[in-house]
C-alpha cells in the first residue's frame, strides 16, 4: 500500500489521512513528535478496541520521543506496545470530573500521559515549560540558569536564578472537554499545547495516529507546528478538518 490521498490539507503543513494507522505508518516521513490517545481497550465500547503494533510502526527523527495517554491498566497490560522504548517520565491530568465504572472503587478523575524514547535521552529534544508563579507572588523561586543533570543521574551544581516562574508540575489541572467535546475522549488543547512546547521544536512536525476530532493537530497548528493526523472513523476526519478549517479573526 502506497500512502492515499489526505482526506484533508491546508497546505501549509497540516494533514489528516483516513484510514487504519497501521497501514498509514510506515509511509510517513520521520517526525518529531507522537503525540496520541490511543484506545484503552478497557470498556466493551465499539470504539474502545485496543489497536497492536502501532508504536513499532512509528517512522521518527532521532532526537524525537512520543507521548502516550493512557491508564494503569492500559500502559501494564499492553507493556509490549512498547518494547525497545526507554521511559522518560510520566505527568498525571487531573479533571475537574471524571468516570465512575464501578461503584466500589475511587472514581478516576485523573488519566497518566507517558513520554518514551529510542537512544539517549541527552539526545533527545526537550525544552522545560515554565509557567508565571500563581500563588504567594512575594515567595522566591530559584530555576537553574543551566543545568548538569544527566537523565536519572548524578544532580550536578548549578548557579540559580530567580526569573519569577517555575516548571510546570508533574500534576496538571486542566478541565476536560466533555461539555463541547465532538469526540468520546477529546482532549484540551492547552493541556496538549504543554507536551508540544516541550518535546517539538519549532517548525517541527507533530503525529497523532488516533487523531479523533483533531485536537492535537489544532494545538500543533496554533503553536506553528505541523502536524500529521490518521483516524479510522470518516466522522471523526471531518470534525478534525472542521475545526482546522476555522482561522482565528485578528483583533
């Protein structure tokens, strides 16, 4: 299989293919970034089926990484999916709401996102997003001006400067969208915006294998990015392009 016709494009640099990203992959050019939601297999939901041997698929530049959401169970059960990745570091998204399957259990209002890579980590591109501090704004803040710290290492010295921001924590609060959502597992684009500015450089290229209703594509767009999106559902392709299609007045 060669690699189809997009089911839409903008030409300049957003595009979105139909079809199962299985089949899609291996045609690509190398990115710079996966970032995706792919299914959690964890309900008896049509589209909830869990999809093998995608990530062995991916085509990626060298100092790229993937960010994957996803559950406990999820990243335990289908550990396969990422045989031959070294982790980096996992980041908790914390809802407002969430869903409660069962009865006996907490009610999950939280879903882990994971980044991996292939090589070195001190290859890999990262580029730490800080955010203006919020609370008791007379408090000192100290951030490295550059730092030693080899990945799961030795912490080295460092000279500290206070520049009135810090790294946006490991626990991100962001509400979900499911008061707008036009997909079943939609996420926000400012919480997607997040692992764009840290792992795609600028001008880079962003892929999304289950792109849903396109909303890492918009956040890759808005930030100037480009950005590949593959989704199996027709409805879905149209709703991503919808909302590609829809530029933002200048004021």
């Amino acid at each position: 299989m060669s690699l189809p016709k997009p089911y839409y494009d903008d030409g300049k640099g957003i595009v979105i293919y139909l079809g199962d990203c299985r089949d899609i992959l291996p045609h690509l050019p190398k990115v710079d970034l996966v970032l995706t939601d792919p299914p959690y297999g964890e309900t008896a939901i049509a589209w909830d089926s869990r999809v093998s041997e995608w990530t062995s698929l991916l085509r990626m530049k060298p100092r790229a990484s993937l960010w994957c959401f996803g559950s406990m169970r999820m990243f335990m059960e289908q550990a396969q999916e990422f045989d031959g990745w070294q982790f980096a570091q996992d980041v908790v998204w914390e809802k407002q709401n969430g869903t409660g399957f069962c009865a006996d259990r907490f009610k999950r209002v939280h879903e882990h996102v994971t980044q991996w890579y292939r090589g070195t980590w001190a290859d890999v591109f990262k580029e730490p997003v800080k955010q203006t501090r919020q609370h008791d704004q007379n408090k000192s803040v100290r951030t490295r001006s550059q730092t030693t710290t080899v990945h799961r290492g030795k912490i080295g010295d460092g000279h500290y400067v206070d520049d009135g921001t810090r790294l946006i924590r490991s626990v991100i609060s962001t509400p979900n969208c499911h008061s707008s959502a036009e997909h079943p597992t939609q996420k926000p684009t400012e919480l997607l915006e997040v692992f764009i500015l840290y792992s795609c450089p600028s001008g880079g290229i962003v892929l999304d294998p289950f792109c849903g209703s396109g909303s890492t594509l918009v956040a890759a767009k808005d930030l100037g990015r480009k950005g590949i999106g593959i989704e199996i559902e027709e409805k879905y392709c149209e709703i991503a392009a919808r909302r590609l299609g829809q530029e933002v007045l200048p004021l």
